[in-house]
C-alpha cells in the first residue's frame, strides 16, 4: 500500500496526521457487521502464551507476552486478521473498541488492552472540563471489562493548549484518584500512555516525558494505575530507552513497539534493538503485555507481524 505516515511517523488522513482515536472509531465501525454473539472468556494469564486459544498455532517460547494493535493491520477485515494473529501464536489483541472484544474472544483472543473511549489522546486528563466523562467511561466499561477478562483500558494525558506542566500533573492526578477505586475494584488496570510531541508526532500532547507521568502515577498510588510505556514514542522524545524502562518498571503496566523512525517494521532498517529492550523488560519481572504498533510498509503484513513476534520471542 501506498506510504501512510507523515516524516515524523504517525498515519496521514487528508494530509493531517491520524489520532489513534481515529483508526480506532474507523475499525469499529467496519467490523460492527462481524460480530459474533455469545464469546467465550478467554483466561487473562501469562499460560495462555503456551497454549494459544486456535488450534493450528504456534506457541511462542519468549518470556515476554506478545500483543498486537489492531488500528495499525485496519486493512485487514477484522476476523480474517483473529485468525492470522492466532496461527502465528499470539494470544491478545491491542486497542479493540468494546464493541470488538467479541470477535478477538471468539478466536481465542485476550484484548490486552481495552479502547472505552475515555477521553481522547487531545482531550484528556490533564483538563477538568473532561474528568466526568472519563470517570464515567470507566464506572461503565471496567465492570464489563473484569466480566470478560480484558485486563487493561487505556486512557490519555491529553494536549497542552498552553496549560503548564505543574498544573496538568495535578489535575491528572485528582482525576486519577477517582478512577483508581474503580479499577481497583474490578482488578482492572488503567493504563496512561506516554507519546512524542514531535512534528509528525501528537503536537501538543502534555505527557510527552517520562518524567511527567511517574510524578503523576507516583503520586496516584494505586496498583491499578499504570503506564502504557511506548518504546517507539519514548525513543523519540528521550531515548535511553533500556535504562529508563528498567528504572520505572514498578510503575509501567503495558508496552508498545515501533520502528525509528517512520513507526514501521521493527527490522534492521530502524535504529532501535529489539532483542535486548525485551530481555530487559524480562528481566524487570514484568508479567503483563507488549503489543506490536507499527504500521507495516511491506506488501504482507502479516509477515511484517509473524518477523516482529519471532525477533521478540526471546
């Protein structure tokens, strides 16, 4: 397919960079028509990595759980895309609307981390103006998402519009603070992800640093408030990426993956290292998801996908 990211990295729609949120809503729409009723509850633990939910597939042997994100494979209708996914041995899918958990349940899949619209990447924590609508997404879709073992749902730090570091930090904070009883009590956990400000990147995105979102998370406290570390983002904003993630492992919950530059495969034509980033986070003792987010530029994305998991599979 033609190239679909800007020089930065991120997608293009119209010639403007495409939020997340966006592939995300255009997905959900299209696979509406493919759900299937009646799901099975696939168990949300690390054994599932041996013995993946389709038969046919290919258990992987890593110490890391592999994940992928759906938004990045949107080309692929979303039930053929399941079944490749599971032959290749992965066991969970990244950032399906709830509208699709069923689907990815129906092929054996854990939805690694839940899209329940609260907030958006621009419209995030960081403004008061958006916390009742964000503790009101999590009061609705975390009881839901305990009932069908989805064991992480995303949420943003939101964009600057001028704000100053001190305040968005407190605001995030009292905002997290209500939400974390929620997720408490349903043994979910919130994810917050941390993403480059970059031309190309999300301009403007307040939780750009690793800095901003442990003094926040710190703060919050609570087990079930953590951060979506997104090794492609952080490695443009900050770099350092094996001692940072080393460091801050008590408060990271999730990862994302992506080649630098240009977020596509995560091959030997980006700068980043894979093999060694995911020995390291092992050896963290980090038992929860890394999820695939780069978008393919090869003519078989799914081949881009099954080289990623076996270059991680370590």
């Amino acid at each position: 397919m033609a190239d679909p990211t800007a020089p930065g990295g991120e997608a293009l729609q119209g010639g403007r960079p495409l939020s997340r949120r966006d592939a995300l809503r255009a997905t959900g729409a299209a696979s509406l028509g493919l759900l299937v009723q009646g799901a099975a509850n696939p168990a949300s633990t690390r054994a599932a990595n041996a013995a993946p939910g389709m038969a046919g597939s290919t258990p992987l042997e890593g110490r890391i759980t592999q994940s992928v994100a759906r938004w990045c494979f949107e080309e692929i209708p979303l039930v053929p895309f399941c079944r490749g996914v599971a032959d290749m041995g992965l066991t969970a899918m990244d950032l399906l609307t709830v509208e699709e958990w069923p689907v990815a349940h129906d092929h054996g899949l854990i939805v690694s981390c839940g899209d329940v619209a609260a907030g958006t990447i621009e419209d995030g924590l960081n403004e008061p103006r958006n916390h009742a609508g964000i503790i009101e997404a999590f009061e609705r879709h975390i009881p839901h998402a305990a009932r069908v073992s989805v064991p992480n749902v995303i949420c943003f730090f939101g964009n600057r519009r001028g704000m100053e570091g001190g305040v968005g930090i407190e605001n995030s904070i009292r905002c997290l603070r209500e939400c974390a009883p929620i997720a408490e009590s349903e043994e979910v956990t919130i994810l917050v992800e941390v993403l480059n400000s970059k031309p190309g990147g999300h301009v403007d995105y307040i939780g750009d640093r690793m800095d901003y979102a442990l003094e926040i998370i710190r703060a919050v406290d609570s087990p079930r408030v953590k951060i979506l570390y997104d090794i492609y983002h952080m490695q443009i904003m900050e770099g350092d990426i094996i001692r940072t993630l080393t460091e801050a492992s008590p408060w990271i919950g999730h990862y994302h993956t992506g080649g630098v530059p240009g977020r596509a495969e995560i091959d030997d034509s980006q700068e980043l290292n894979y093999p060694p980033i995911v020995r390291a986070i092992a050896d963290t003792g980090f038992e929860g998801y890394m999820a695939h987010e780069f978008i393919p530029r090869s003519g078989d994305p799914l081949k881009s996908l099954r080289e990623a998991v076996e270059l991680c599979d370590v």
